[in-house]
C-alpha cells in the first residue's frame, strides 16, 4: 500500500478511568507525510491517547480510523500489522538480547515460518531469518547504532536506547509511527541528531505522530500540533499559531 493512503482519524475519543475523565471527546486528523505532535502539561492524556490509538487501551467512547479501517477494540498486534508502529514514554527494551536482537524483534511480523518450521530449522526459516539480520542492520546504520549491534540493549547509552528503539519500530516497515516522548532524558546534541532522524523517516513516506513534552523542540520540528489540558482539546493548528495562543500559554503557566 502506497505511504499517500496512510492516514489516522480521531473522533469524539472518550477515555473514562472509574470516575475520572482521562480523554474527553478529543477529535484529530494526521494527514499522509506529515509530522504531527501531541503536546500538553503533565496529565494532560498524552500518553492515554497514544493507548488507545495503538490498542494498549480501549476507549469508553468514540472512533479511531486508521487507512479507512475503523480500529477500536483491536489487539496491539493487529494494528501493528495494520501498518503502525510505536516506541513508549519509557524504554521498553530486552536487556538480555543484543541491539541487532531487539530489531529482529520487530521484523517478526513480517516472518512467515511457523513454530514447527523453526524447530527443524528449515531453509525457508534460514533464508527468512537471514532477511531479518539484513533488514534489521539496515535500520541500526538508520538510526547511527550499526557499530552497537552486537552490545547487550541496556549497557547502550539511554539517548542510544531510545534510537534503538526507533530502530525496532521502523523494522515493522510502518506506514505511521507514534512517538511517545522520544526527546525524553536527550541532551541537545542527541536531540538534534533526533530531530534530523524523525525528517527523514518523515521523508522515507512514514508519517509521524509523536507526543514531546520540550516545546522547543515540537516547534522547530512539526507541521501541526494539537494541544490537550485536563483531557480535552484545547488548541490545534500550526506552530506559529499554537506558541501565540492563550490558552495554551496559561494551560503551561498555569493562569487564567
């Protein structure tokens, strides 16, 4: 499928935890190549919509499309199949498997052998699993970690741990990409070197979505920004219009 049909709609998205209003009828679109981010002070339901986007939750209320697929209730796995992939707020990596070995991880959607294949060890499985090396080297030198492949994941530096895993999600071969905080814990060297890896999955014909607490850098970086505050939207549009609007200056500075 062409990366052009790639797109993601959400409508009326309700998220309700017992009493508490976690998502409260937030409505958005990602347009195909585009980087689009999600900002919002602490609790604002960043995360939460990331969630439910990619079926780690499922929503009170309301429709999430994804390339004309309507997508609520779907296991993780199914929308990873789909054509999205996601990186997590907090590293989510194997620490006892090498950088190259947590990318395999990601290329086993895009395996074909089953279990009994792979106890025999037969060609198809050989040749497949010599793909996924390949394939998987190919976004380690991606993301500037090819000389790191065979290092245990947790010894990487943490700036490092989160390239890699980028680098895990690309290996799913993803039409859109969710982000959740990949600024997160970066020096400004890193972070720079961040923002010309997201360009150019951004240019590769991935569309992004991420979730960036650095305002700096979500300004310097994204086609068009929503704003969340308690759970609701409050604002959308272009850079240049969000960094001037008022209620999401007081919703940082905490004014009226």
């Amino acid at each position: 499928m062409k990366p052009e049909t790639c797109h993601l709609q959400v409508d009326n998205l309700r998220k309700e935890f017992g009493g508490l209003m976690a998502v409260f009828d937030v409505s958005f679109d990602v347009q195909p190549g585009e980087i689009m981010a999600v900002i919002g002070p602490n609790g604002a339901g960043k995360t939460t919509i990331f969630n439910l986007i990619s079926g780690v939750l499922t929503p009170t209320s309301g429709r999430i499309r994804f390339e004309d697929r309507l997508i609520n209730g779907l296991k993780p796995h199914v929308i990873s199949r789909l054509g999205m992939a996601r990186t997590f707020q907090n590293v989510r990596l194997f620490g006892h498997m090498t950088a190259l070995e947590n990318v395999m991880v990601g290329r086993h959607l895009k395996t074909r052998y089953n279990l009994i294949s792979a106890a025999l060890r037969l060609p198809n499985v050989r040749r497949e699993e010599k793909t996924s090396r390949e394939r998987a080297m190919e976004q380690l030198t991606r993301v500037g970690l090819a000389a790191k492949a065979d290092e245990n994941a947790l010894s990487l530096p943490f700036g490092q741990q989160r390239l890699l895993e980028i680098a895990r999600a690309l290996a799913t071969e993803p039409r859109l990409i969710l982000l959740d905080e990949p600024g997160s814990g970066l020096n400004l060297p890193e972070k720079e070197g961040l923002d010309r890896l997201i360009r150019a999955i951004r240019d590769s014909g991935v569309t992004v979505l991420l979730v960036e607490h650095d305002i700096q850098f979500v300004m310097g970086i994204a086609d068009r920004i929503v704003v969340l505050n308690y759970g609701q939207k409050i604002a959308a549009g272009a850079p240049a219009v969000i960094q001037n609007d008022e209620r999401v200056i007081a919703a940082y500075l905490g004014k009226e």
